[in-house]
C-alpha cells in the first residue's frame, strides 16, 4: 500500500515538472492575432524614416501555419518560423513581388535572418534580438 502511494506521488510530480516545462516552450499568446509595425532597426547607417519613408515594415505570426507573414516596406513576404523557449528563428522567405523601393526592405530582410532571440518588454513591445542585444522592435498595431 505505501509503494503505491509513493508510485502516484511520483507520477504527479513528474507530470507537473512535465506540464511546466512545455508551457515554458510555448510562444506567448500576445504573439499571435496581432500585427507588428516596425518602429526600430539598429544597424544601417541611414536613419529610420529614411529606410521606410512611406511604409513600415509589418509582422504577423500564423500559430498554425508556423509561418510569419507581412510586408517589407514594399513587397509582401512570408516565412516559416521556429520558436523554442526565448530562440527564435526565419527560414527563407517565399517569392514575394520584386519591386524596388529602396535600401529598407534589404535591411529588413537581412535582419531577420540573423535574429535568433525575442522577447515581449512590460511596454507590449516585440524585440527581435541578436543574442541580448535588440535589432529590430515592434509595437502591435491591430489585433
């Protein structure tokens, strides 16, 4: 009887610590039924608003489809993603239009392929992320 009690005892805690380690794996729901508008890039030595004069780059992550989809600035792009605790990472994006409305879009692009981090900030910002350091923020603008 007191090996069984032990056995269950043991079993309930081994499915806690499992529960709680796949929550911390799972994306942030803020993460998702939003679009992101990119309101900071580090890096070129062009100032922002002259990278995306008329239009800012936008973000919005698919859950189900694991993809991320938007527009660069000019042309509309889409992605797959893989997001594993804080890591993040973009696979090569899919044919998009080719026009060509400046040094922004290359930026951008560029950017993301390097971005293997993110965090939520307590200002409801995105950051993706070079290791510690932000390269690129968000700030939702639809839900």
């Amino acid at each position: 009887m007191k090996s069984s009690k032990i056995f269950f005892l043991g079993l309930i805690l081994l499915v806690s610590v499992l529960a709680c380690n796949t929550t911390k794996n799972m994306p942030p729901a803020e993460l998702f039924g939003t679009q992101w508008e990119l309101e900071y890039l580090s890096g070129p030595k062009i100032a922002f608003e002259g990278l995306y004069p008329d239009k800012k780059p936008v973000i919005s992550f698919n859950k189900d489809a694991k993809k991320v989809e938007g527009n660069n600035s000019c042309n509309g792009y889409t992605a797959p993603y893989t997001i594993n605790g804080k890591s993040i990472s973009f696979g090569e994006p899919g044919p998009t239009t080719m026009m060509y409305c400046g040094e922004g879009e290359k930026f951008f692009l560029s950017t993301m392929e390097k971005v293997n981090q993110f965090s939520l900030d307590t200002d409801g910002k995105l950051n993706l992320m070079i290791g510690d350091v932000p390269m690129m923020r968000f700030k939702k603008v639809s839900q």
